[in-house]
C-alpha cells in the first residue's frame, strides 16, 4: 500500500465528521451494475458455502473487493477495479490469495469467470 492509503479494518478515530469524509472525491469506486453483478456472484458462493465474508477498499488508484473464506484469513479472491489501466489491459481483474492474477479485462461479466463457473451438463 502507498503512502496514506489505510486498510479497511484501520478505524481513525477523530477524523473531522462530513460529507466529504464519507466519500472523498478522489476516491475509486465501484458503480451500482458492478456491485449488483459482484454481491450476485457473491451471495451464490456464501449459499454454497464456499465465502463467508466480504470487504470493500475505495483507495485513490482503485477500488478492491475482498473475498473471505474465514473472517480472520486473508481474502481468497480480490476483484479489483483499476480506471489507469483501462485502455491498456482493462480495468477490471481477478486476483487469487497468493497474488496471481487469474483473468483481466476490460468487460466486469467477463473477468468474473474465472471465479464463476457454473456447473455445466458434460
């Protein structure tokens, strides 16, 4: 992490209360179709029983979404939301625990399906 970028479990107690603390302008985020598509996936692997909890990072160069195994674990998956690499690789990619990135791309419902694979009849 840079230099005053925080994780999401640090509390900074004493910062100055306001809208602009709540969402900084500067901020990466992920819109409401990314999140829809995102908790969609999300809640089908939490039905299987394959996560069980979930954190969202908004940093100044990109927006991540952590999937957990177990609360206390590091995240198995992070989605990654990344608007500098856009026109280069794609904004969007799927990384593993060990940080290997699994597919990137410019298109969320793509990337997803490295990690959204859906039984198929063979």
């Amino acid at each position: 992490m840079g230099h005053g970028e925080t994780e999401p479990s640090e509390f900074h107690g004493g910062e100055a209360a306001g809208a602009s603390s709540l969402a900084p302008a500067s901020r990466v985020t992920f819109d409401r179709r990314e999140l829809n598509r995102i908790f969609g996936l999300y809640g089908r692997k939490v039905a299987a029983g394959e996560w069980r909890d979930y954190a969202i990072d908004f940093l100044k160069d990109r927006a991540v979404f952590s999937v957990f195994r177990r609360s206390a674990e590091v995240p198995i998956y992070r989605i990654e939301k990344n608007p500098k690499l856009a026109r280069k690789q794609g904004a969007y990619s799927v990384i593993s625990a060990t940080g290997l990135i699994l597919r990137r791309g410019h298109e969320l419902e793509r990337v997803l399906l490295a990690i959204d694979r859906k039984l198929q009849v063979v």
